[in-house]
C-alpha cells in the first residue's frame, strides 16, 4: 500500500519512483526474451549502467548444463551486492562513466577479442544499457583515449541532444555503432536493451555496439560544427574521408540478428501511474521522450502545474502528472554540483513561486544524477521559502549550475543509490 499522498506527498512521489525503477529491472525482464541455447557455446557481452544487473540475470537464468561465460562492463558500484558477492561464469569489471577512462578501454579491448574465433554454431548474447557509449570507450584508430575524454566532456556540456552525442560518438569509436555486431560474425547476435533513450531507438541506445547505424560521417562533422567542438586532425581526416563509417542498414553481418527491447521508459511511467490510480490519484503521462533544456523544461512543467491549481484544466486535482525523457544541461559556470534532475526542479521551483499544493520529484532512475551520489530531488511548496530563510538565492544556484548544493542545503536531495537499470530521467508533479 502506497503512502497517502495528501498526508505524505514526499513519500508518495518517493513510492511512485521505486514503481518506476522496479518495473525496469532486469530480474523482472530478462526470461522470455533468452533464446534457446545453441549447438555451440554462449558468449555474453555487454556494457551499460545496468550491464551487472543483466548479467546477473542472465547467468541465473541459463541452463547450468549449458555452456556459458562473456565479458560485461558497467559503472563503479553498479554490480548488484550478491553478484559480487559470489560472481557467477559472466565476468563484470567496472569502470567511468560519463567520462571514459582507461578501465573501461581495457573491458573494451577484451571484449573484442573475445569475438575471436565465433562460429555458425555459437550465440551472442549482447547486454546493452544506458552509459554504454562511455564504458565501452575504444577511440577509432588514430585516436587516444584523452582525445576521447576531451571530446565527450565537450558534448556533455554543450547541450546537445543524446542522439547527436552518440553520432557522433559512433564514429570516433572501434568497437560502437555496429562494430560489435559485425566481429560477432557468423554467430548469431541477440541484442537485449534497456532503453534510456526518447524513442527507444536501438542505434541509439548506448550508440548502438551491435545494430546498423543510419547516421553517417558528415552527421558526425555537422554536430561537432553546431556546438563548437573542436576534435583533433586526425578526427577530422577519418570523418571527412569516411574511414571512420559505421557499418549500414543493409549489411550482411547483421542477418538472422534479433534486438529485444526488455524495458522501455513509457513502461516504467505506467508502472507508477498504475501504482498513484490504486491510491486514488488520477495519472497522466506527458511524455517519455521530453527533451531539451533542463531549466526551461522544468518550466514548463510548472505552468502546467499552476494551471491545474489555478482552473483545474488540462486535469483535475488531485493528480500526478508524469514525464521521462533525456533532457540536457548546457553548463554555464565552473564549479557547479548537479545532474539533469536537479537542474529541471531549480527551474521548475523558480517558475512555481512556492504554489500551495503542487510537489515534485524528479531523478534519474539509475539513481545517479550526473556524477553526485543523489538520483534527484523534491520540490515542496515551501521550497523556495525555505531557501530565502537560509539566505540561499535560488536563481544564483540556477546560474551556476548549482543543484546539488542547493537541495542538499534544504535536505531535499533523493538518495537511492545505485538501482542497477536506467530508463533516464523520472518526473512526478503532485497537484492536491
């Protein structure tokens, strides 16, 4: 039974989260997807925030009379407690995200040459989340993996949308954007995402190891130029020649190949609309592909929350309305602590101006918001009031980028830790 939300809406929002991350773990979601095992052998391979988890889930649920052993890399501190505990026959090592590191150069290097040898009779399994495209972190022959960091910490703070990210991810890397896929041959390749992206685009999840990829070179030439980026000479050569081109829609390498969605954003918003319907809110799912700037994102949230309070339309009260998404933080200032999350409810509380009524949580369903140790945060009526009393300018922490320190100061933050699955970004509006 789910707290009272008009008694408790802290711990009601809190309760429509762990709806949300429950119904996107990889326990609940992995079985009817396992194909049967094969003439030959099994080889696991992965990477992701969720990587550990998956393949914890695997290995529990794979004959034990069958053949099976492979290579997954995730996030420091994403192996689930009891698989490191006692591993089990997949190896998951860990290493950076969101800004590669030589750890997770090494997994990627291993993991290639594990496809070595694979024949018509053996399976790839191939476990892919959100994070992989920076735990998966071989740069493109020619590059350095410094060059790789300075590159991706550049897009990260540029505002760029996630599928421009990892365009142009793809084609600075060994191994993304098909590469995987096409080394497997002639195995056969099953693909189980997790997705973290709007639109649940496979090429796009984790920038695609083991699918086509429709983006081509100049895609790649043509973001880097509308943010500014600057890459190194001989990034520049291998994507103005085509000799960093990812494998296309159409190759032979991917024949036979299956892609199984096993958890998707939109169902982790019903999860928790089910969970507010069964207390008597009414749910009403924006969106699980909202993007664009955190702030004016939170902003938009709000009016539609003060017209809810204010006319009782679109909705009426009591309600929760729910969005997910990937939204993106251009950063503004150095020195800032925050993530997404945080970013969207500093403007979302700017543009409430302390509604009576209306609270609000928003975080990652990774439970890691950026790279701070809080998933995210709740905005209460008092919020702002709160702040002023504490001699803390909200708009100033907006400025710089800020968040954690501001809700942190309120003692607002969310903490969960790590969940072991990432669908992205969570938001739940009370309106009472």
């Amino acid at each position: 039974m789910s707290p009272d939300p008009k008694t408790q809406p802290r711990e009601f929002l809190r309760a429509l989260y762990d709806a949300a991350v429950a119904r996107a773990l990889p326990a609940q979601n992995t079985e009817r997807y396992l194909p049967a095992p094969p003439k030959g052998r099994t080889l696991v391979l992965g990477a992701g925030k969720a990587g550990g988890a998956m393949a914890a889930a695997v290995d529990a649920l794979w004959p034990q009379d069958a053949p099976l052993s492979g290579l997954v890399v995730t996030r420091y501190h994403h192996v689930p407690p009891a698989y490191r505990a006692m591993p089990g026959r997949i190896e998951v090592v860990e290493a950076s995200h969101p800004v590669p590191d030589a750890a997770g150069e090494r997994a990627a290097q291993r993991i290639l040459e594990l496809t070595e040898g694979l024949t018509a009779d053996d399976l790839v399994l191939c476990l892919v989340s959100g994070g992989a495209s920076a735990l998966l972190s071989l740069p493109a022959p020619g590059l350095s993996l410094e060059d790789k960091r300075a590159i991706n910490k550049a897009l990260l703070a540029s505002g760029a949308a996630i599928d421009e990210m990892n365009c142009v991810r793809k084609h600075l890397s060994a191994i993304k954007g098909g590469r995987l896929a096409a080394r497997c041959a002639p195995a056969k390749v099953v693909t189980l995402l997790i997705s973290d992206v709007p639109g649940d685009e496979p090429a796009v999840i984790g920038s695609g190891p083991t699918v086509p990829d429709p983006t081509t070179c100049a895609d790649a030439l043509r973001i880097l130029q509308r943010y500014g980026i600057d890459i190194p000479p001989v990034a520049r050569a291998g994507l103005e020649s085509g000799a960093f081109e990812t494998p296309k829609p159409g190759d032979a390498r991917f024949a036979g190949h299956q892609v199984h969605m096993i958890a998707t954003p939109q169902q982790s918003l019903e999860a928790a609309a089910a969970l507010a319907s069964a207390a008597g809110v009414q749910a009403h799912i924006l969106s699980d592909e909202i993007e664009g700037e955190s702030r004016e994102v939170g902003k938009v949230h709000a009016a539609l929350a003060r017209a809810v309070a204010h006319r009782g339309q679109p909705f009426a009260r009591p309600c929760v309305i729910l969005s997910g998404g990937e939204t993106t933080v251009t950063v503004r200032a150095k020195g800032g602590r925050g993530g997404r999350a945080g970013e969207f409810l500093l403007g979302c509380a700017i543009a409430l101006q302390g509604q009576p009524g209306v609270h609000v949580l928003a975080a990652d369903t990774d439970g890691i918001d950026g790279i701070e140790d809080n998933a995210g945060a709740v905005v209460t009526p008092d919020t702002l009031a709160r702040a002023a009393v504490a001699g803390m300018k909200t708009s100033e922490y907006l400025d710089r980028n800020d968040a954690y320190s501001f809700f942190q100061g309120l003692g607002d933050l969310v903490v969960p830790g790590p969940t072991f699955t990432n669908v992205n970004d969570f938001r739940a509006l009370l309106v009472l």
